[in-house]
C-alpha cells in the first residue's frame, strides 16, 4: 500500500501544481489529470485512501462511496482478494473538478441499474434529494490523532473552515479526541487486516518479477509490531476473527458519538500533510479510518498552503509521517474531508455542497 504514483515502466508521475510533490496515489494519475483539466472526470479504487488522497493532493474533488454502491464485479483484487478482505472493501470512486461532476457520476452509474447485471452491486437507487442551500447542519469536527499531529497548513484549513461554519450559524461540534475511535486505531486495523494476504518484500518482488518503487519498499511494514491491534502470533483465521471484533468495536465508537451530538457529518483532515515531496507521504491515516467504517467520504480543495504564514519546519514525530518543510510545499492545495455514516451517500455529496457553499461565499465576500 503506497500513496504514491510510480512504477517501473512509465516512471513518476508529476503534480500540476509542482513536479516536485506527489500526486498521491493509487489513482494518482486520474488526479492529476483531472487537476490540470485533461479530462473532465476521472475514475479511481478506494481501499486506503486512493482516490481521496490523489484529489487532496491535486486540489480536485474525491468521493469515496459506501462499497458496492459502484459496482465492483471483475475488478482485479490482487493483492488483496475480496474474501480476505471482507471487512475493509475496496470502492470505486469519481475525481472532478466540482461536486456537480461527482453528484452526476454517482446518480448517472445508478440510473444505469448496475444490480441488475453485477452481484456485487446494491440494489438502492440514487434519490434525488431536495437540499435546501441554506439548510444548517450538526458538524462533528475531529479532533488531530496526538500520534499523527497535522502540519500547521492543514490544521489552519481545517480551524478556518471551522470558524466560518460556525459563523454562519452552523452548529459545530467539537469532537474530544478518543482513544477508542482515533485515527491511529482505524488504520492499524485496516492494516493488520490488508497484511492478512500481504506478501513479504522480498516475496512480492520475486512474485512481481520486478524490483519495488521506492515508496512501496520503504513502507512494507508501517506499525511496529506491539502497536498492532491484534497479536500477529495468533493463526491468521485467530486474527481475522479478533479483527473483526476490534472493527465492530470500532464502529461501535463512532456510531455512538454519530448518535450522541446528533451528526448530520463529520469534518476531519485528508491527511496530515498537503501533498508533499515524492515518496515521503507516508501512511493515510486519516482516510484509512472511514474505509475501514465504510463510511462515504468526500474531499473538496480548500485554501493553500503558505510558507510565509507557517514558516518554521517541524520534524515528524512518528514513523512513516512525513516532516513539515514550507519551502517544499508552498502553494500546495490544502482540502477538507466530510464524511457521513454507511449508506448515506447522497447525503455525505449534498452535506459537502452545503459546506462548500458557505466557505465559498466567505471566501469571496
């Protein structure tokens, strides 16, 4: 698992905004090609974070759907085949330049009534909803993962939108960070589940018949092995089942905070970074999470950053995160993800233009 863009074919590809980042990955190049408008929609697969990350680091718009609400019959699983993985499923999901392109997207693959021709496909019809612009939401904001603390542009991003919502007589809910529905819990779950079928590095490379990119090799193993949620000494049939109850827990968690404060959505970072130099992203753990919920999440671009206004470095404080350099980043595409609960895709897409709405008005006020 990389969020990174490179193989040993084609090479790298680059950042429209900066050859000098990365595009994310592992639809990096639909990222890309839709932030420098050679095509007007992409399509990308979503299991850790591959088609939000690629737009947050892009400035387009992502959306991860709830699974199999895009069908998914005939996609090609490896490494991770679906019945492994039965927990954590991997999506497809639209890029765009608007959340317009990925309403019609959405609505336009549903019209087409993929149940009828695909098992993996949920029987459930895109309704059309009547939004009202002005509607006023409950917002739970995230609270930063104290292991995987946000670089100042994202944080600045995140506290700004934050103000405005509030402002305009949304009501903002502060969420208190939680050991029992972190970020860092979230993925080291979805990863302990994707290691299940996960070759070795020196088994992969053999079986690839290629050598590893660089950013593939160098993050093979993300969590040292006391930081797992399950120990990894039990028979893997042992750890699946332990998964799945440390998942439900999990759900459990977020379902119960959902219900405590009322949430129409959730607000939260994309990620720690904005995108940064290449194979230094790191593991998305802020993506990771809501695919290991099943949650739909959508990101929309959001400011840049700025070196003049954040301009001291600051190193990573854990492994795998990477080190905030403003020179590297400056002018960098900052983003926002909002996420709703499983199922409540139509409402996670119109939530968003609510959102994006009141910040665009502000911003050109």
């Amino acid at each position: 698992m990389t969020a990174d863009s490179e193989n040993n074919i084609f090479g790298r590809t680059l950042n429209p905004h900066n050859t000098s980042l990365t595009v994310g990955g592992s639809s990096g190049g639909e990222g890309a090609l839709v932030s420098f408008r050679g095509s007007l929609l992409g399509v990308g697969n979503d299991l850790a974070g591959s088609v939000r990350i690629p737009a947050l680091c892009c400035g387009v718009y992502g959306f991860k759907p709830t699974a199999n609400r895009i069908p998914f019959g005939g996609q090609t699983h490896y490494p991770f085949p679906v019945p492994w993985l039965s927990s954590v499923l991997p999506v497809v999901g639209p890029l765009a330049n608007s959340l317009d392109d990925l309403h019609l997207f959405m609505e336009t693959v549903s019209k087409c009534v993929p149940w009828k021709y695909d098992a993996t496909a949920l029987n459930i019809p895109w309704p059309s909803l009547d939004v009202k612009p002005d509607r006023k939401l409950t917002i739970g904001v995230m609270a930063e993962d104290a292991d995987y603390p946000l670089h100042p542009p994202v944080w600045c991003a995140l506290t700004e939108a934050t103000s405005i919502l509030r402002e305009a007589g949304h009501n903002v809910v502060d969420l208190t960070p939680s050991t029992d529905r972190c970020a860092g819990l979230g993925a080291r779950i979805g990863y302990q589940f994707f290691g299940l079928s996960a070759s070795g590095t020196k088994d992969l490379s053999k079986e690839l018949g290629e050598p590893l990119v660089t950013s593939v090799a160098s993050q093979m193993h993300p969590f040292p092995r006391g930081g797992l949620p399950v120990s990894p000494e039990l028979g893997i049939g042992e750890q699946f089942h332990a998964l799945n109850i440390a998942r439900g827990m999990y759900a459990e968690a977020w379902k119960q905070t959902w219900l405590e404060n009322q949430l129409d959505v959730v607000l939260a970072p994309g990620a720690v970074s904005t995108a940064v130099s290449h194979d230094t992203y790191g593991i998305p753990v802020y993506t990771v999470m809501w695919s290991v919920l099943d949650y739909p999440a959508a990101v929309i671009p959001f400011g840049k950053a700025c070196r003049s206004k954040d301009p001291e470095p600051q190193a990573a404080t854990s492994p795998f995160v990477p080190d905030y350099i403003p020179e590297a980043i400056d002018g960098a595409p900052c983003s926002l993800q909002i996420i709703t609960t499983t199922l409540q895709d139509e409402e996670c897409l119109d939530a968003a233009s609510i959102i994006q709405r009141c910040l665009s008005s502000t911003k050109n006020s």
